[in-house]
C-alpha cells in the first residue's frame, strides 16, 4: 500500500506538476505527501565556485552574502508553491496519521547540503517517489534522479513538466523485457495497475522467443485479476482480452 509520497521542492516551475501528479497518486490511496527543500549550504557552494573560475579558491564575504540571497529567494518560492498548491488543493497539513485521518495529507521538510544526498535518504522509506525530470539543461533534477534511481531500489514516478489533466491511472503501458530491472517496476507497479482500466504490454521482437516472454507476463497479469472485467493488450504482436471469467483469446 503506497501511504507516503516524497515530493522534491526545488523552487521552479516543475514543483506544481509534481505535486499535481503526487496528489492524484495521494487521492487514491490516502497518502502521504512528504515535500522536501534542500537548501544549499552557500559556503560549499561558494568554494566550489571560486575553484571553477580560477581564483584560486578564494572566497569572499560578497560572494557568500549573494548566494544566501538566492538560496532563500529559492526557498521562498518552493515553500510559497507548496503553501498555494495546499490551500488550493484542501491539503491537511499533518505530521502523523492521527492529524491525517483518512485523507491525503502534507508536509514540508527543510535540509541543508545536498539534494541527492537528502532525496536518497528520505527516499530509503517512502513509498514512492515523485520527482519531475525538468528540462535538459536542469543538473539539479537530474542529479536527483539519478540518485534515486540508482542508490534507493524505491518507484520512481516522474511526471510531465505540466500538471496532468485527466486520470493518469486508467490506461498503463509497461514497456516490458525480460531483464531484472523491468520485472522489478513491473512488480513495483502492481498497486497502479490493479486501479488500471487498461493495461498495454509493449514488447520489440528483438529475437526469437521474445513475443512469448511477453505473453507470460500477460498470462501473470491475468492471474492477479487485473483482466477482470478490463483489457490486458499485447502490443504488436497479439492481443490479449480477459473476461470477467478469466478466459484468454
């Protein structure tokens, strides 16, 4: 059962779709959004600075004074983005599930250091995670996605850079082949797709064999009933559709 919902807070416009994406996942199962700003520690960053442009690591007053303007004016906006979208939303602000109840609920978390560093350990025991890949140039939500792919073995869920506009739980596509890292989203995805309308498995023949390995996987999906009453799709090569009896064709 997914109960909470980490939510980085970078402070630009990726935060609301993020929230948006992590309140439709928080709405259906009455979770928890754990919302986390990291704030830069200016000195770090600042030394880090004066290396990069050859000064040879010098660091001065007015250099840390302007990047704890900007690290608070970043703050700022995230914890302003955050406030706004609850108020909006009717988000309870709570800190356990007493104060939550039975409805979705938040809180805001502030760390100092640095992002991957944090994602990675509140990542360690939350449910899922929700993080926006931001634009190309981004290196911070980036670099937190890396982090938390690779360091936390937790869902990551990564939403559009705008907030969704319709049910993202109606129809999923599982991009599936027959390696441990797709059997393990797809068995991390389990609670999404028993909410599933319709489920699409895409598979490339990349060699002989290929098609029935995907088959299998529809065959297990059958098998936990997700083909009751819905459609289970192999996609290109057959098409698969489960009655509420649990027949195959």
């Amino acid at each position: 059962m997914i109960k909470t919902i980490l939510v980085p807070a970078i402070g630009n416009e990726t935060d609301v779709a993020s929230l948006a994406m992590a309140l439709q996942v928080a709405r259906s199962f009455a979770a928890h959004l754990d919302v986390l700003h990291v704030k830069l520690d200016t000195v770090e960053v600042a030394v880090g600075m004066a290396g990069d442009i050859g000064s040879g690591g010098a660091v001065t007053s007015g250099m840390i004074e302007q990047l704890e303007r900007e690290v608070g004016e970043r703050e700022a906006r995230a914890h302003r983005a955050f406030t706004e979208f609850c108020a909006r939303e009717g988000l309870t602000m709570a800190s356990s599930p007493t104060e939550a109840a039975i409805r979705p609920s938040a809180e805001w978390h502030v760390e100092p250091g640095q992002e991957p560093r944090w994602m990675v350990a509140y990542s360690m025991s939350a449910d899922l995670i929700v993080a926006s890949r931001g634009s190309r140039d981004d290196a911070v939500l980036r670099s937190i996605l890396e982090a938390v792919l690779l360091e936390t073995g937790r869902p990551l869920l990564i939403p559009s850079t705008v907030a969704p506009s319709m049910p993202i739980l109606d129809k999923i596509a599982i991009a599936w082949k027959p390696t441990p890292e797709a059997a393990r989203a797809a068995a991390l995805a389990m609670l999404f797709l028993a909410r599933a309308k319709d489920i699409v498995v895409l598979t490339v023949d990349e060699e002989e064999g290929r098609g029935e390995d995907a088959d299998r996987l529809v065959r297990a999906l059958v098998w936990h009933g997700f083909g009751n009453g819905r459609t289970v799709n192999l996609w290109p090569t057959r098409r698969c559709r489960n009655t509420a009896q649990g027949s195959a064709n």
